[in-house]
C-alpha cells in the first residue's frame, strides 16, 4: 500500500508540475488601446516646471492626425505570437485620454509576454479610420504616404522672431535682426515612418495576462518631443525659439521646407545633446524627424526603447 501512495503521490505531482509549465493551463484576453498624452489635449504651458515650455511660448494643437498598426505581441527568442496588420488612422486631438481599443486578442495563454511593439506606418489606401477623422486629413494622409499630421500654434505676447541667417557664416549670429511675432503656426505633414519595440514600464516589460482575466494597455503618443532638447527621459528642456526663428520669410507659417533649409549647427550644443540622434543630422528637419521617431510610448510615460525607421 505505501508504495502505491508513493506511486500515486508521484503522479499526481508530475501532473501538477506539467500543467504549472503549461501555457494552456490558463487563458485571458488583451486589449491594446491608443492613448494621447495629455500635453496634446491641453497644450503646454511656458514656465519653469520641468514639462513647461522653459523660453516662455506656449504650445496648442489643433489637429494631430496619427497613422497606427501592426502592433505585436509575444516572447522574447521567439516570433511574435499575436498580432494586428491593419493600419488605422486617428484622430488624437479629438481621442479620449483614456484611449481608443485598437487591438484585441482573446484567448490569450495567461502569463508574462514580455515584447510588445508597434509601428507608426505610412498610411495607405487601405489604412482605415478609427473613430472619427475628418475626410480630408484622411486624404492627406493617405495621398502622402504620412505618418502624423499636425497643426501647431505657438503663442507669446511678446514673442520676437529672428530669422536665420541661411547661406552666411553664422545663420545664428546673435546680431542679426528681430521682429515682434506673438504668434507662428506649424502645420507639418510628416512622411516619417518608424517602429518601436521592447515597450516597457518602470514596472513591468510587456504585458501580464491574468488567468480568466484581461489585460488593457495602452500605446501613449507624445506630442512633445518637438521641442526637445534632447532625446532622453531626463534632464531633458522644452524650448520653441529655435523653430520660431526658422519661419525665414516671416509669413508667420512655419513650414518643413524652412526647416530644411536651416543647418543644424545653429543648435547650441551646450544647450542640446545632438548625441542622442542615432543617425543623419544635417538641418532641423532632421531633428524634427528624429523627434516623430520618438512619439510611441507605453502605458503613459513609459518607452519605446528599440525605435527604428521604416
């Protein structure tokens, strides 16, 4: 009889220990949603905390159109397990904080999936709107081949205006002429793909689904980081003068092609750390392209850290 209890107690454990290692074992859903972070919504303040814009502009969006998708999830060393091909388009201004559902997947094995990632795609012909998104921002974005669409305002009652010196010397010679400008508008149209991945928390990397449960996360967009000064979570300062100077023919209407008409040398590197642009920086397009890299992030302030273009 003992050894038959030993027997049977043997069993039972190796059948515990099995379905313990089993991913079946349990299962829960996912759901991925797209979130604006709150800078986009409210706009940003000029002033000293740390997230205020510090050269004393202020910062508004009235449209901020985003192309979203091919979000993944899975293990690392492995291909991913769960994903979404469909690229939708968004329209984050008018985007709850809590987010729009932009994925779901069910029956999901419980446990730790320890890589998500998503793309900020080219949109298409075949990118769908999510929501709500005025028919002619979808055009625009689908006939350029766009992956955010913005318009930007940029306010100070005594702003001036000192356009760069382009082709000279010293385009940012601290003598050259300024003229009052209380206010410039920014309306770019940004054909900057990129992917992220390895999005994670201070918490958690990834994602946990809850046996019999669901686990919601949300993919954050930040609208900020156009005025970086560098591109990092810390010690990082939030300044509008140099873009401000860039409207070169002084119509008030900051394009892309002034930005890529002005060398990046008229950046102060006491001021910004170009050292954490990872590739070609020639003008301030480029930075601007590197910043819209940048916008995926996770779960509110958390990253994005593997960010490459596509």
């Amino acid at each position: 009889m003992k050894n038959i209890q030993i027997l049977f107690l043997s069993l039972l454990t190796t059948a515990w220990l099995a379905a313990a290692c089993d991913e079946t074992s349990g299962k829960g859903d996912i759901q991925i949603y797209v979130q604006p972070e709150w800078t986009l919504i409210n706009g940003i303040d000029p002033g000293d905390d740390e997230e205020n814009i510090r050269d004393g502009w202020a910062v508004s969006y009235s449209d901020f159109i985003l192309s979203i998708g091919e979000i993944t999830v899975g293990k690392t060393g492995q291909p991913p397990k769960y994903g979404m091909a469909t690229h939708y388009l968004v329209d984050l201004k008018n985007t709850p904080q809590a987010g729009q559902l932009v994925a779901e997947f069910t029956d999901v094995p419980s446990g730790h999936w320890d890589r998500v990632g998503y793309a900020l795609p080219a949109a298409s012909s075949t990118s769908e709107a999510l929501g709500a998104v005025p028919l002619n921002h979808q055009a625009l974005m689908k006939d350029q081949g766009l992956a955010v669409y913005t318009r930007m305002t940029f306010t100070k009652a005594d702003g001036q205006r000192c356009p760069y010196l382009v082709g000279t010397a010293d385009p940012a010679d601290p003598a050259r002429p300024c003229a009052a400008a209380p206010s410039i508008t920014a309306e770019w149209a940004l054909p900057f793909p990129s992917r992220a991945d390895g999005c994670s928390t201070e918490l958690e990397t990834g994602l946990t689904v809850p046996d019999g449960g669901t686990a919601a996360v949300k993919l954050t967009i930040h609208a900020d980081h156009f005025f970086f000064t560098a591109f990092r979570h810390t010690g990082v300062t939030r300044l509008v003068q140099h873009l401000v100077d860039a409207d070169l023919d002084a119509d008030g209407e900051l394009t892309l092609e002034e930005l890529d008409a002005v060398p990046v040398t008229v950046l102060s590197t006491t001021i910004f750390d170009l050292s954490t642009i990872p590739d070609e920086l020639n003008t301030l397009l480029d930075y601007v392209r590197w910043a819209t890299i940048t916008l995926p992030h996770y779960q509110g302030d958390g990253g994005c850290p593997e960010r490459f273009p596509l």
